[in-house]
C-alpha cells in the first residue's frame, strides 16, 4: 500500500519544512510539538507564501499545502500515519523522551524515521518496539529545495523498511542515498570539519569573516562559505554535531574551536538569533 499519511513529531526549521514538503506532494500530514504553538497555522501558511516567491512551490498550491497539514494536540494523533518522521532538538535526551510518548501512545508501531544528522539510529532504535521499523531519514535545509536525503540503516533497520523508505522519497522528488550508520553519516563528516576549520582561521586572524566565505566561493564555487553557512544551520547546532562527532570517533580532529562555543555561551547562534559570524539585525 504504501506510505499516504505523514506524522511529523517537531514544529521547528524542520518538521515545518518537512511537512509543507510532503503537504505540497498532496499528503495528509500529522504535525504534533511537545507544546502546541499559538498561531502556528497562520505562521505555517506564512512559510508556503515564502517558498512560493523563492519558487520552491507553486503559489497555486498553498491552499491545498495548508489544508493538509492537521496540527495534533496529543502525540496518539500520528497514531493513524503509516509513517511518523521524528525531527525534534538534536539532542538524545530529548529525542528518546519523545520516543518513549510515542511507543506509549501507538497501538501498533508504524515506520518511525528520525531526521537526526549525527546520532546512532542504533541507540534511538533501542527506544521503539520494533527496531526493524527504525530508520535515519536525514533532509537537509531547507528541505523543499535540496534534492539529497541520507537513509541510514541501523543495526536492526529492514530491508522492506528501506524500500518503503526510497518509494516515498522518490514520491517527493528526491534523491536517496543508503549508508550503514557511522557517526556523522557522509555529508556531516565532511562538511563540519571544514565548517570548524574555518573558525580556526578566523579565530587566528588569517582572515575575516568575509575573505574566508569568498575564498570558497570563488575558490571551490561553493554556493555559500563556511561561515556563512554555519550561521544559516545555527552555532549552536554546529558545535553539538561537532561534539558527537568527537565523543562517538574520539578523534581529536573534530574538537570544536574554541571561539564556537564562545559564541553559543554568548547567544550569538547565527540567523536565528540575529547574530553569529554575521550580523542580521535590520540595518546591519
């Protein structure tokens, strides 16, 4: 039969985006938060009217978009999906309290997939009744536009789990890679050493900000530096990935800079705070 209906447990940058991505495909989606969000519809219709002027959808899809999209009180409300993506805080103690309401709340476990970019599904899996029926499902930001997706295969994850997992991406256009779990899968391991690398540099005073971000523009045509990137994905989260990364390799190579977690100990998280590498408070 198939994946139809979609429960998405995190109304955050991604489970947001994620759900407008699979509204706009024409699925039913189940958006449940730990803390429900006063004028989350409005916000929600907000974001499809953005994607829409960016081009990532069609304007004449937004009704239909925000039509399909039931935001659920109690997490029992994803209990009817045939597949509930988990994108909360990337935070295992946070990601495992949330699993535990769920296999609580279903009365028969479905496919659970979690967007996690760094952490063991192994681990996570440990958490649900079924780890055959556990999957990584990781989307990169923004989700409606970047073709690629990392399906990470736990100890215990199906092959039938698998198939279903790259029949319903290729519902949503995009394009699967399959990768036994390994900490920071392929994209991670690669992109948040030279992330971190250039903090180094600029912590250094090899160069600014700017001149950093313009070498690998104009240098690797790299579509956004470094640091401007890390701002985009959020200090914060940079130096937590950095961390797993060093606690599950225990190679030093990952150590974040030490002027990353001045900036998170500051509140300087990049676009979301208004401030990081950047400013992006108005008039600046």
């Amino acid at each position: 039969m198939g994946i139809e209906k979609v429960g998405i447990l995190g109304t955050g940058t991604m489970g947001t985006q994620i759900a407008l991505l699979c509204a706009v495909h024409g699925m039913p989606v189940a958006l449940w938060n730990h803390r429900r969000r006063v004028g989350f519809e409005n916000s929600f219709r907000k974001l499809a009217l953005l994607q829409s002027r960016l081009g990532a959808i069609e304007k004449s899809s937004i009704d239909m978009a925000v039509g399909n999209v039931t935001h659920v009180e109690d997490i029992s409300g994803v209990a009817s999906c045939d597949i509930v993506i988990e994108a909360v805080k990337e935070d295992y103690t946070v990601k495992q309290a949330v699993l535990d309401q769920l296999m609580a709340a279903l009365p028969e476990q479905k496919i659970i997939a979690t967007n996690t970019s760094t952490l063991s599904i192994t681990n996570l899996a440990s958490k649900t009744r079924v780890p055959s029926k556990f999957i990584g499902v990781h989307f990169f930001n923004p989700p409606l536009t970047m073709k690629l997706v990392e399906i990470v295969r736990g100890e215990y994850t199906s092959d039938e789990t698998i198939d279903e997992i790259r029949q319903f991406l290729s519902t949503l256009n995009k394009h699967p890679v399959v990768l036994p779990e390994t900490p920071g899968f392929v994209v991670n391991r690669l992109l948040f050493p030279m992330i971190n690398e250039a903090i180094f540099l600029l912590a250094e005073g090899i160069a600014d900000a700017k001149t950093i971000d313009s070498c690998m523009k104009l240098g690797a045509n790299h579509p956004m530096g470094p640091l401007e990137l890390a701002d985009f994905i959020g200090l914060d989260v940079c130096l937590s990935i950095l961390e797993t990364l060093v606690a599950e390799t225990g190679d030093g190579k990952y150590r974040p800079a030490p002027l990353l977690r001045k900036y998170v100990r500051a509140g300087k998280y990049g676009r979301k705070s208004g401030i990081g590498f950047y400013s992006y408070r108005r008039g600046e």
